[in-house]
C-alpha cells in the first residue's frame, strides 16, 4: 500500500530555520499536509498544497514539493519556542474520498 | 465552539474488558472519524461516518464498533480489549469528503491495555 515517512526528531536552535522533510510513495497525490500536533492538543491543519505546486509560502513557513522525488519538505524560518510540536505529512489522492496516508510524525525539538 | 472533545482522555483496561471512547463535534459537520496511533506510525483510520445513520470501516477496524445516532456523537466501542489495542485514538471531523477540508481532531484519548 502507499506510504508516508518522516523522521521521527529534529533539533533546532531558537532563532535558526527548520526544515522537516517527508516522503510519499503515491504517484497520484493531489492534496498534501501539514499537521502540528502541540502538547496534549488534538492535530491542527497548519498548511497544504496542491500537487500542481510546487511552493507556497505563508509568513514564516515555506511548503516545497518536489514530484519527481515525491518529496514535501516544511520549512519554518527564525524558529520559536512556541513551534515545539509534532509536525505530521499526510497526503491523499482522487480515490481519498474518507483516508488519507499520515506520516508518523517529526518531533520538533528547540534548544535555547 | 468547542470544535472535537474526546473523553476520556487517560484509561487503563484490563484485557477482556470493554469500554466506550466518546467523541462530540459541535461544528455540525458531516463526517467523522476514528484513528489510532501506534508508536512511530502514522495514523490508521478504524471507521468513518458520512453522517448519522451512516457508518463505515476504516483500515484497522477489527476489535471495534462504532455507532452514529446524531450528527454531534460518534462513540467508538472497544469489546474485550487485548494489549495490541494499547494506542492513542484521535477522533477528527470534517465537513465534507477528506481530500477537500480542513479536519479538525479532538485531543486524544490514551488507552493501555494489560
């Protein structure tokens, strides 16, 4: 079946830029995501993209999709104490009607 | 607007035991759904509902039933719990199909089975 990977830490300094990178196998991918689950709260939809883009930036986060290699990566620049969070990749297709293909999740960890 | 609440949000079972996790969206959307999360995977979907009176497997759906009397609730029912149920279930809410929308999630509910 279809996969999604991500690697499960990633330590930043405060003040750097954070780059969490996924990896999908679905060829057909239309819509892919990016959820932030903070500590002992539910996933918030934290951005998306369609499979037809290739970046979309939103103040300090920038989404780079590369089709070819199918591979999504979240950056988040000048990275605050308040982005310690679990970030999930999540994609679907046409046939996504009820379930999407969720990643394990990359736990953001910040150093003062 | 409380958007998803899950309850509990901590349980411990013994195997063989049952017991019902609750799920309540006050967004009245139509879809809802159950996940699981194992250690270092990603979710897996247990069942789904298109609405009420409508309900339908998921991924994993062995060891569970589900039930939709009302837009707002969407129980899922453990019968004789077994270790390999030990997870973090997360129940989401969408208004229409996934592909298109926002889903929003309840906290989390944290089982162990022994």
């Amino acid at each position: 079946g279809e996969d999604v990977e991500q690697s499960l830490f990633l330590s930043v300094r405060e003040g750097d830029s954070s780059v969490i990178n996924c990896t999908y196998t679905d060829s057909s991918s239309t819509y892919l995501y990016w959820y932030k689950q903070e500590p002992g709260a539910g996933l918030q939809l934290l951005t998306y993209i369609f499979s037809n883009m290739d970046m979309k930036q939103d103040q300090r986060l920038t989404v780079l999709l590369n089709k070819k290699d199918k591979h999504l990566s979240l950056r988040i620049a000048d990275t605050q104490t308040g982005d310690s969070a679990i970030y999930f990749c999540a994609e679907g297709g046409p046939d996504s009607n009820y379930q999407l293909i969720w990643g394990a999740g990359t736990k953001l960890i910040i150093k003062p | 607007n409380a958007g998803v609440t899950q309850t509990p949000k901590f349980r411990i079972l013994k195997i063989g035991q049952s017991m019902t996790l609750q799920c309540t969206q006050d967004m009245n959307h139509n879809y809802m759904y159950w996940y699981r999360q194992d250690p270092g995977m990603g979710l897996k979907l247990i069942y789904y509902s298109v609405g009420a009176g409508i309900t339908d497997k998921g991924e994993v759906p062995n060891g569970y039933n589900v039930s939709r009397s009302t837009t707002e609730d969407f129980p899922l029912r453990l019968e004789l719990a077994a270790p390999s149920q030990t997870s973090v279930y997360f129940c989401a809410s969408t208004l229409g199909r996934v592909l298109q929308e926002t889903q929003y999630f309840g906290p989390g509910t944290r089982l162990l089975v022994l």
